[in-house]
C-alpha cells in the first residue's frame, strides 16, 4: 500500500511540474493518450464474452463496448489536434482575483460534482432492500449525468481562470491551473468513476453500461486540457 501511494504522489507531482516549468503539450499529450488507452481496455473488456471467473477484471454483465471505442476515438482526435495543428493567438487578460475566483469555483464544483453524485451511485443496505432495480438505476443515471454536468461547467471555470496572464509571465495562470489540476489527478476522476460503477464490491451492485456516460466526462477534461494548452505561448 506504502509503495502504491508513493508511485501515485510521484506521478502526480511529474505531471503537476511538467506543466509548471513549460511542458505542457507533452503532458497533455500523454494524458489524452492515457484516456484514450483506459477507454480502449474497457472497450475489449466488454467486447469479449461476459465471465465473471476471470481472475483479472472479471465482467459480471454483457453490454455493448462500443460507447468506451467511441471515446477512445474521440481522445485519440483530440492528441491529433494537439500535435498536428497551430492555434491562433490566445486571447490575454490581465490576472486579477477574479481568475482566482473562477480557479476556485472550478476546483469546488469539481470536488462538488464527485462527492454530491456518490449520494446516488452508492445507496444504503436499507434503500437496496426496499426499493427494486429499476430505480436504482434511475438513481444512479441521475447521480452520474449530474456528474457529467458538473465536470462540464468545472472545466469551462477553469478554463476561464487559465486566460489570466502577465506581460513577464504570459502563461502565469494556465500553468498554475493545469499543474494543480493534475497534482491532485483531478483528470483521472472520470476513470475512477466509470471503475467504481462497473466493481462496486462494497454495494454489490454494478451499472457498467452507465458508466460509459461517467467516462464520457473524460471528453470535457479532454476539451479544457487541449483548449488551455493550445493557449500556452510556451508548450516545450
């Protein structure tokens, strides 16, 4: 548990000062490529036959992978984009305490997003017992659009406190932005959701078709990450 901890801290403070010192297109790149990989795997997952003797992440229910090919495709689009096309001119504002402002409403709606939808994909023993599956289905599509929602409107805050700069340090706020956002692997949270509705061992309870919304969340990350490099005046 140890070692796993401090490969992840490790990990997160790679990613988190490649953005800092300027090595933004890189390590959005490889973040992109990370998505796109962990959609890819999900997919095959669900495209083989359901068996849920497998020892290594067994599929208890049979569902169509298209959805988690589709989101590969649309990840791998976005690297494309990244390394294949030039972006124009960025608009520049001056940093105020407003960009702090959207910085902070950004990081909170986004930890706001995650927390007030796990009230939804994890109910009580006595709920699970007194209502049938149907509506915890219901539920939990209503928990994970909220928090497909929620990514979204996050994502577009924080893009808005990335455009804050100054004339010594033009990528002022972009760094500081896509550095915190990674240290604290805020980017991996759509896989992390999608996980947990497909092995949700403590429930016992699996939604694996609706977690291919819950990874479509990665595509608004996708968005803010591209968007905010493309701005960057220094991305090497």
């Amino acid at each position: 548990m140890i070692v796993r901890i401090l490969i992840a801290v490790f990990a997160s403070l790679v990613a988190g000062l490649s953005y800092f010192t300027g090595l933004a297109r890189m390590m959005t790149g490889i973040l992109l490529g990370f998505g796109a990989l962990c959609s890819l795997l999900i997919g095959v997952l669900f495209f083989l036959p359901a068996d849920d003797k497998r020892l290594l992440l067994p599929v208890y229910d049979k569902v169509p992978a298209w959805p988690y090919f589709l989101i590969a495709a649309v990840l791998v689009g976005m690297m494309l984009v990244l390394f294949m096309t030039k972006a124009g001119p960025a608009e520049e504002e001056k940093v105020s305490a407003l960009h702090f402002k959207y910085f902070l409403g950004g990081i909170g709606g986004y930890l706001a997003s995650m927390f007030l939808s796990s009230i939804y994909w994890f109910p009580s023993d006595a709920l699970r017992r007194s209502t049938d599956e149907a509506f915890l289905t219901m539920e939990v599509l209503f928990g994970t659009c909220l928090f497909l929602a929620g990514i979204t409107v996050s994502c577009a805050l924080l893009y808005r406190a990335s455009k804050g700069s100054s004339e010594s340090h033009p990528d002022l706020m972009r760094r500081f932005v896509l550095g915190t956002f990674t240290v604290f692997h805020l980017d991996k949270m759509p896989l992390l959701v999608a996980y947990l509705l497909i092995y949700s061992p403590e429930t016992k309870v699996t939604f694996p078709y609706i977690a291919a919304i819950a990874l479509a969340s990665y595509i608004p990350v996708g968005i803010f990450l591209l968007k905010t490099t493309r701005d960057c005046r220094v991305t090497e």
